[in-house]
C-alpha cells in the first residue's frame, strides 16, 4: 500500500511549512533516506529525506505552497498502485470524522461554502488573467484543490466564442490598438492583456509596475514582524558612544587574530562581547514573557541580524558571554557565512535570548529595531562617524556611534533599560574592562 508523506513538525511553535523544492518528480524513483523536498520554518530551511523506498506516485503541493504540519503532501508506492483510489479513501475518511450534516463531498462543495480557497499558484494567476473569482470555480484536485485545467474549464464554458478578455478590450479601446492585428497567448488563442499591452509603445512609453509575491522567507519575515509589532509595546531610548578607544583595541587585536584563525575582527564581534557581559549583570534585558511568567534566562544567546539573498535571517552565538574575543570572532564569522548561504541548522538558529542588528556598513546613524520574538530586547547599531564634541572644555572630533535599545515595555521599565545602555556605553569608552 502505498506510504502518505506528510508535512513534519520540526518545532514546538511551527505551524506550517512552505515547500522550496521537490527532488524528485512524479514517476521518479526514490529510495529511504534519500531527499525528497526541502521545507522552510519559520527559523531555517531543512531538507527533508523519504521514510519509505518506491515511487514518487503524487505531489499534492507545489514549489511555493505554504502546508500545516501533518498534512499529507505526497504518496509513494508501487507504479501499480491507484493512488487517486487511495487519495478517495483518505478523503471519506476525514468526512467521516465530521458531523453528518457536514458530510457533502468536499471536492463538489462550491467553493463559495468553502472556509478557504484551496489554489495552485498557476491557477491563482490564471484566474487573475482572466479576472475570475476563484470561488466561482469548483476545484477537481486533493481537497478539493482548484488546479490550472479547472480555471481554463471554467473560462471555456464562460466565454466560449469571446476571443478577448475585458481587460484586453478595455487597454486596446484606451490606446486604439487594433485587435486583429494581435495574435492572443491565451486559452484557444484568447487574447490577454498581456498581449495587448507590449503594443503599447506604440502610442507612448509604458510605465509597468513590478509585483513581487510575497513568499517564502520573505513572508515569514513579514508575518513575525508583524507578530512582534503589534504583540510587544516596543519603546526604544538611544545614546552616543565614543569609539575611540575600541578602534585603537582593534586595531592591536587585528594582526594577532588573524595570524591564530585567519579571520578579521571587526566592530561586531567586540560590542557582542561588551553586550553579553552586561546581559549577565542586567538580567531582566536577557528575559522573555511566557504566559504570565517573566523568564530569566540564565545563558547569554546573542542573534546576529544577518542580510542573507532571500532575506532577515538571524544565527545565534551561545554563550557570547564565555567566549573570549577570537573564539567569538572565529564563530560569528562562521555562522555569518551560514547564513548568506542559506545553509544553517535549526540548532544554529535557535535559543536566542537577545538580537543585535547592526547597520554601522551603511550610512545610518540611528534607527528603531523590531523585537525578536520572544526576546524582550533588541540592540541596533549605527555607524561609527567622526563628529565635533566637547571634550575638557575644547571641540574635538571624535569616532561617535549611535546604540538604540528597543524594548518590551510590558517587561522592562525605562530606567533599568537605560541603567543597561548607560553601562553598556561606559563599557565600550573603556573597553579595557572587558579584557579584565
């Protein structure tokens, strides 16, 4: 009998998952063990191997398609084996767990008595093409799922003689474009706005946005932040710090780093040591809010906000507060590495209990970070530029640094939030504390 494949629960939080790729196709072979599908969390990317060896007989789901955990995606089985029988039962199955009244067939329910539109992104853009609500259409595939043939069904039986969509007709009457002379990309030669508006330059410059879908690592990201926005009251308190001191450390520390690891220190590595020995004296900025319960975390697990291809992505460096100034720097440049190339492990992208976001490449001096959930804190950094200051009763240039400390007030007050960067400022002017 044919093995259901389902969507993994890889975490106590995870949801859902979003498929990035299949390794195999339908037909294809495949043995225990070997990769089928790659899926992302809500934390990483992870690769996931088939428990049973056969054929790939189905894919319920497509490249994009966010899935909730245990839910079958795939069958694998023998050639011989119907799989749509199997797809059938799994069906009266679930119906059977229903109540009676609710017992209808969910592939002919019309999709207007539906709680959600169940879509292949190629169906979803077909219908946007011709302008189509989907809950007019009755989908065919698992679940009742609309596929690609459903749309152009429904399109065929709607307009069987109309060789122009609406919106086609509408752009060539706006821009006098002859029709005739338009050859149409469509269903049975339908023409598509799509074909007509390529002719616009005729008549003038076309000036066409870009849609970019929200997907993947970039949805989650919006989703979280989302979350942390409107679930954490955030206030953020800012101070200045003179880098002078820290550049000259730097700079001695450069060459003997570098000849023990091969790898530069930079800026980062040392405010991430000064941010982890204040973590371990302000206790309350290291915490988290479960339920009603203030947890004090007793490890101090830095996130590094890293700007990876797809997006927001944020390794964690354990124990930042044990680790001496080249062991910091050897990890940090590692995980960095990781994470640009979309590489890391669940372990290396979890147990955070505080974040760094550092913009200081780019000219930005100050700015509001969003909370990590569910971290209480989150530290942003500036560059490191030289600006006039008062020193001794003279003006003098000076290497300034801007530090915002964003917060979750329902956690932390204003003043041990401020007693945390005042100390944290004294530190980084004094950086020879950290050395003690």
């Amino acid at each position: 009998m044919a093995n259901e494949v389902f969507m993994p629960k890889l975490g106590a939080s995870m949801e859902s998952g979003t498929i990035l790729q299949w390794f195999k196709e339908e037909g294809e072979s495949i043995s225990e063990g070997e990769m089928l599908f790659e899926v992302m969390t809500d934390k990483v990317n992870i690769e996931i191997e088939a428990d049973s060896t056969g054929v790939l007989l189905k894919k319920l789901y497509e490249v994009n398609d966010e899935v909730p955990v245990n839910q079958v995606i795939a069958y694998i089985g023998q050639k011989t084996e119907d799989v749509e029988g199997l797809m059938k039962e799994s069906l009266e199955d679930e119906r059977d767990k229903t109540p009676n009244d609710n017992k209808e067939d969910h592939n002919l329910m019309p999709f207007k008595e539906r709680e959600k539109i169940r879509a292949t992104p190629a169906a979803r853009k077909q219908a946007r093409d011709y302008q189509i609500e989907l809950n007019e259409i009755v989908g065919t595939g698992p679940r009742g799922r609309i596929q690609l043939d459903d749309v152009k069904e429904f399109v065929n039986k709607l307009e069987p003689d109309v060789k122009v969509t609406p919106l086609a007709t509408k752009i060539a009457k706006a821009e006098q474009i002859n029709l005739d002379e338009i050859k149409g990309s469509g269903v049975q030669g339908k023409i598509m706005s799509e074909d007509v508006r390529p002719q616009r330059s005729r008549v003038g410059e076309e000036r066409r946005e870009e849609r970019i879908q929200m997907k993947g690592i970039r949805k989650v990201i919006s989703q979280r932040m989302i979350e942390s926005a409107f679930t954490a009251p955030h206030a953020t308190i800012t101070t200045e710090v003179d880098m002078s001191a820290i550049k000259e450390m730097r700079q001695e520390l450069l060459p003997r780093i570098e000849e023990q690891i091969g790898e530069r220190i930079s800026y980062t590595e040392i405010i991430m040591k000064a941010v982890g020995l204040m973590l371990k004296k302000h206790r309350i900025i290291n915490s988290s809010l479960q339920d009603d319960y203030i947890i004090l975390h007793p490890n101090v697990n830095i996130g590094l906000a890293v700007a990876a291809p797809d997006g927001l992505v944020v390794p964690v460096i354990k124990e930042c507060d044990q680790r001496g100034l080249t062991e910091l720097t050897e990890v940090t440049k590692g995980v960095t590495r990781l994470a640009r190339e979309n590489k890391l492990n669940l372990d290396q992208m979890s147990g955070s209990t505080f974040t760094i976001s550092n913009l200081g490449m780019y000219a930005i001096d100050a700015f509001s970070p969003i909370i990590n959930q569910p971290e209480s804190a989150i530290l942003g950094v500036g560059r490191i530029l030289e600006k006039p200051v008062g020193v001794a009763g003279t003006i003098v240039l000076r290497p300034m640094m801007a530090l915002s400390l964003s917060f979750d007030h329902r956690i932390i007050d204003g003043a041990p939030a401020a007693a945390f960067l005042t100390e944290l400022k004294e530190t980084l002017e004094k950086p020879i504390v950290m050395l003690a």
